[in-house]
C-alpha cells in the first residue's frame, strides 16, 4: 500500500492510493473459501465446488468487491489519522483512469487518484460576550387585553338562531328545489335541505347576494358551485343523496330559501359564566385579564425570541470566514445528479453552498456544545405541535393527539426534521446564555409592524 497527498490549494488536495497484491491477497482468498462453504450451486454439493469452478464462475466478482473494499478502508483510514475533514465525498480525479485488470492468476497492483475538498479551519463569529443584540421587550396594553377578551367570548359562545341580517360568519339552513333547465320550477324535482357557513360559500355571486338579506330570501343556485365541488361532498351533505337514491338523476340548478339563521353569539362575562367555565385560574373578570395578558406576554417573548433567533444565527452566517471551493462543490452536485452536463446556475450554486456552509457551522456548534435529542423530547415535541392545534377547543379527544404522535415517531422525515428543530432549538436556549442581550421595550402594536415589515415580498 502506497498513499500520496499534494495538495492543489487550501481547500482541494489530490490523494493517490497504490493497493499492492499483498494488501488484498489474503482477503481474497478467505472471501472465496467463507462463499465455498456457503454457496448453493447446482450440480454440487453444499460447500463441494471446486475452487477453479468457483473462481471461474464467481471470482471475479469477489476480486472485485475485496480490493473496492480495501480500498475503502484504507482510504477512511487515512482520512482519520491525517484528521482530513473532508467536503462531501472523495470525487475520482479527472484525467485518471485506473487500470483495472482484475486478474486472479496474476494479481495485480492498483493506482486511483482522488480529488478531496477540504473544510479549512475557521472561527465561528457572533457567538462571544461581546456580541450584544437587541431584544425586544413587548408590553401589552388594555386595548390588546380588551380585543382578546372578546375573542375569547366569541369562541365560548354558543350558536343561537337569529333573525337579522346575513352576517359572513353565519350558518344558514337552506331549503332547496331542484329546478327546470330554464329555471322554472321541477314538480318531480329533487328536494333536500342542509346548511352552510356563508364563509365557505365559493360562488361569489351567491354569497353578495346572500349578504344582509334575511330569513325567507329566496335566490338560484348552482349546487355544484356552493361549497365544495366534489361529488361525493355534495351527495353526502348538500343532496342528503342515500344509496338508495344513486341512480336518480339530479340536476345543477336548484332553488333555494333561507328558514334558519344561526350565529356564534359571544358569551357574556357574569357569574354564570365563570362558572360554567369551570378553570380554577379564572374565577373573574380581574383573573380572566391576569390570564390573556399572561398568555399574551408569553406569545409575544416566542415571537421576539424567534425575531433574536434569526438576528444571531444572520450574523453567525454573514460574519463566519468559512470557504467552499465552488469548482468542486458543482462537481459534487452533478456527481449526486449523476450528470456531468446538469446544468447549474451561479445563483442555485451559491445558494447551495450556503445553505451547505450554515449546515458546517451547525453540526460544529452541536458538538462544541454536545447537544443531543432523545425520543421522549422528540415525542414531547409532536405532542406540543398537535396541542397548538386544538388549544382553544375544550374537551378534545386527547387519543387524537397519541395516535399523532405515533404516527409522527413511524414517519422517518418527520423525526429528522423534528430532531433538527429541537436541536435548534437547544443551540438557541445556549447561544443566549452566552451572547448579551439588549432589552429595548416596544408595544404590541409596533411590534406586529415591526414583524409585518420583516416578512418577506409575495
């Protein structure tokens, strides 16, 4: 075995390895003995083939994969001892071409060249004492508290039937007639009765028309157009179609007249309220504003927490000298597409070697910081996620939540993107223990600008 390093420039070095007969001989030959005694072949008994036969029929292929496999390990090996750390795979060298005589009665020796990238050494910057950012310090004022006071009533409230004008959130029963191609009453004609959120309703037309009018107005529909437009839908929950009635041929066209109007009423602050209630924390109106503006105050530290996250890690990005040889990066990508000639455009190359480099400089700040996931805040993580869902609907099914999670910990994509988030998250949590933070106060109207103004042009 013979290895040889030049290296072309700081972040591309040329390795040349020589494997001699003596490197994969021996190999070799235990290879072909361990298949001898375990191959099945017709014609012969178990482990009773002659050597030439197996050779002739299966060495090559053996001779193959041993000195590949040598190869292999050799190369890691070295990689290892010299503490190389290597940029993607090792790419054979252009301009080489190893002569590959795989030749079992007369071993030969082999030579491959390789081009390595290389991941130069490099300090990570944004992450001492003396890096100091702004964190906004949100205060909530009586107007956001006295908005979230009938926000949370509206959702407490029940449906009541009302006789006023349509509103956008309203739920209408509607009693509907099939009609005539020309719009005439059908006497024989398909008659059902379902309701509908006026919100939903997707025919434009239909909607405006609907809008401020009352119990008893009459308009023409096309059921098809209403709400959802699939088939079965409106079967289902519009026709009250059984399966009784699959052959009847119904028309698009019906009539329709609104005979009931209901409305999400808000509940009322009182006694009878609280009570019903039932929360140990909210026994009145005083502990009700105690709690929003608690809740408030919490949602609004994630999101100026969210807002410090993406200040640090920016100027993790923008100030860390970490290089990436562009030339090799593409030949690794076209490598990958096995496409020499894929074609890439200078700005996907450099958004990949970014995104490539912030994934370095992650990977080195988890183990500077030795930061692992376990599966207990892997599911922790889940349940939270599907609990945000639901976190304003009393009495949920919490087996709902389980059977996610389950699902969540079987779906390999959704645990690694889970495992990466919360190591973010750790890494974060760490980062602000570290770096030092100036707290500026901002109110909750300017905030939301603040973050308004932030997101991105459509």
């Amino acid at each position: 075995m013979q290895i040889l390093r030049k290296d072309v420039n700081p972040l591309l070095t040329q390795i040349e390895i020589t494997i001699e007969p003596v490197d994969y001989v021996e190999k070799f030959e235990t290879n072909l003995k361990k298949y001898k005694n375990k191959a099945q072949i017709k014609g012969f008994r178990k482990g009773m083939i002659p050597m030439n036969t197996l050779k002739k029929m299966y060495g090559k292929s053996l001779l193959v994969d041993t000195v590949y496999e040598e190869l292999n390990d050799l190369f890691n090996q070295y990689l290892k001892e010299q503490k190389i750390n290597t940029l993607g795979s090792p790419l054979p060298s252009e301009g080489f071409e190893p002569d590959l005589n795989f030749d079992m009665y007369n071993y030969n020796s082999f030579t491959f060249h390789f081009d390595v990238g290389i991941v130069p050494e490099y300090q990570i910057a944004g992450i001492s004492e003396s890096d100091v950012y702004d964190f906004d310090d949100v205060t909530i004022d009586s107007t956001t508290i006295d908005e979230n006071i009938q926000d949370f009533l509206k959702r407490h409230g029940k449906p009541q039937e009302v006789d006023e004008p349509i509103e956008d959130n309203d739920i209408l029963e509607i009693q509907a007639n099939e009609l005539n191609e020309d719009q005439t009453p059908f006497d024989k004609g398909w008659s059902t009765e379902f309701s509908v959120l006026v919100s939903s309703i997707k025919d434009d037309e239909v909607k405006t028309k609907l809008l401020s009018q009352k119990i008893g107005f009459s308009f023409v529909f096309d059921i098809t157009k209403l709400e959802n437009p699939d088939p079965a839908f409106i079967d289902k929950y519009l026709l009250n179609r059984t399966e009784a009635d699959k052959d009847v041929v119904i028309g698009n066209m019906f009539s329709g007249t609104v005979v009931k109007i209901k409305r999400q009423v808000p509940a009322v602050l009182s006694e009878n309220f609280f009570e019903e209630l039932a929360d140990e924390k909210i026994k009145s109106e005083s502990d009700l504003r105690e709690v929003i503006e608690k809740e408030l105050k919490q949602s609004y530290d994630r999101n100026a927490n969210s807002l410090l996250e993406r200040k640090i890690f920016d100027k993790i990005k923008e100030e860390t000298n970490l290089d990436i040889s562009p030339d090799f990066y593409k030949r690794l990508i076209q490598q990958n597409e096995n496409n020499k000639d894929v074609e890439i455009t200078d700005e996907d190359l450099n958004k990949s070697i970014e995104s490539t480099k912030w994934m370095l400089i992650k990977e080195d700040l988890f183990r500077k910081y030795a930061l692992e996931v376990n599966e207990g805040e892997i599911k922790n993580h889940f349940f939270q996620q599907v609990m945000s869902y639901f976190k304003y609907y009393p009495n949920m099914d919490y087996n709902i939540v389980f059977d996610f999670v389950e699902k969540q910990m079987k779906n390999q994509n959704a645990l690694e993107k889970a495992t990466e988030e919360i190591k973010v998250s750790k890494l974060f949590n760490q980062l602000t223990g570290v770096v030092g933070k100036n707290k500026i106060a901002i109110s909750s109207t300017d905030f939301l600008k603040k973050v308004e103004s932030m997101q991105p042009a459509e």
